[in-house]
C-alpha cells in the first residue's frame, strides 16, 4: 500500500467514526425512531449521501454506532478494572458502570441508546444478530470476573456462568429502570441491592457507602 493510500484509508477511518459518534449523540438526545440520516449528516458535517454509502441502512448506521459505543464502554472498563486489586472490587466496577449515571461522565447516555437497540432487535434480524453478540460478551465479562475470584479464593464455588446469565439479566432490568427514572428504583438504589446479591451468592463482604474503597475479602469457606 502506497503512503497516499495510507492517508486515504486513516482519513476514512476518521471520516467514518467521526458519523458514528454524531450519530450516538443524536440518538441519545432524541431517540432512534427521531434520528434521520439528514441529522446525523449535518452533526458530522458531511452529506447525507456520504452517510448512506458508509452504512447502506439506517439499521446499519444504528448497529455501527451501537458497536462503536459497546467498544468505548468496555474500554472504559478494562481501565478501571486494572486499578482494582480483587475479583469483588472489579464486579463492583462493572456494576458501577451499569447503575451509576455519575459513573459513566465519559460516555453517552448508554442505557438510553440501548433501549433504542432492544426495541429495534424485536423485527430487525440485522440488530437481533448483534445484541445478541452484546449479551454473550457481557455475560462472558461477569463470568470472567467470577472465575477469577473463585481462582484466588475470593468467591465460593458457584456456577460461574449460571450466575452471569441471571446476574446480567438483574443488571438490565435495573438499567431499564434507571433510563426510565423509575422513582422507587433510583440509580444509588440499583447499585446497592446489586453488589447485596452478588456478595451474598459470591460469598465476599461488602458494605454500602464504600464506593470509592474495594470491598473487604472474604475467604470462601472450605469444600466439605
């Protein structure tokens, strides 16, 4: 590849990813049934042309954009789990990212953007295909977390993946709540009843209101 097409295919690149995110914020302030090709065009400041040949559909522009936020937000949290030194403090990161809006200042309103994905995947087998993708990687993330802490003695022997399936589902459920400003499941609230079940399952103490310290470490108890 010649050095002029090097610049080319990085300024596509860049041309590319800079629609993406006009698109995530549009859909975030308005919805995705609000969000025309021409807005996000004009957001990104190219045609409306240019966007179509980019993404074909506006399915396509809509599971693009999604990818591009799935990948921004677990970027954000491969960062903060590295700076958590236990099993139980890295779960306690994901939940984090999950339930507490003040929490996630650098991303969209992704909950917000996920329910768009949810109701389009009802009758579009394009965006069907990919939130199932999401899913199986957001429980393989929880159940990672869970193999590592029963692997160091932190968790009690449990069925990594049952628990991840269920624990996933929990998350989301409370993440429609919080998106929907359920007034008797706030965001605090969420997070709290959270890390409660996945302490009692898992075995590891924790206690409200120590959001910025890990959680204690709590031995799991002997095989008999």
């Amino acid at each position: 590849m010649s050095e002029r097409e090097g610049e080319l295919g990085g300024a596509a690149d860049q041309r590319r990813e800079q629609m993406l995110r006009a698109a995530l914020e549009i859909i975030a302030e308005r919805g995705f049934p609000e969000t025309r090709i021409a807005d996000v065009a004009e957001r990104a400041g190219v045609s409306p042309a240019l966007v179509i040949y980019y993404f074909k559909t506006k399915d396509g522009l809509l599971t693009e954009a999604m990818r591009l936020g799935e990948d921004t937000w677990y970027d954000v949290v491969a960062r903060r789990m590295k700076t958590a030194d236990t099993a139980a403090a890295r779960l306690e990161e994901i939940v984090a990212m999950t339930c507490l809006p003040e929490d996630n200042a650098e991303l969209p309103d992704s909950w917000a953007l996920w329910l768009d994905l949810w109701a389009q995947a009802v009758r579009h087998p394009e965006v069907a295909k990919v939130r199932q993708e999401f899913d199986v990687h957001w429980r393989e993330t929880i159940r990672t977390v869970v193999c590592e802490g029963q692997a160091h003695n932190e968790f009690r022997d449990t069925d990594a993946e049952d628990f991840a399936v269920a624990f996933s589902a929990m998350l989301d459920g409370f993440a429609i709540q919080i998106a929907l400003h359920d007034p008797f499941v706030d965001a605090r609230r969420a997070f709290e009843l959270s890390m409660r079940v996945a302490a009692q399952h898992l075995g590891f103490a924790w206690e409200p209101g120590r959001r910025s310290g890990a959680p204690r470490r709590r031995r799991r108890p002997p095989r008999t």
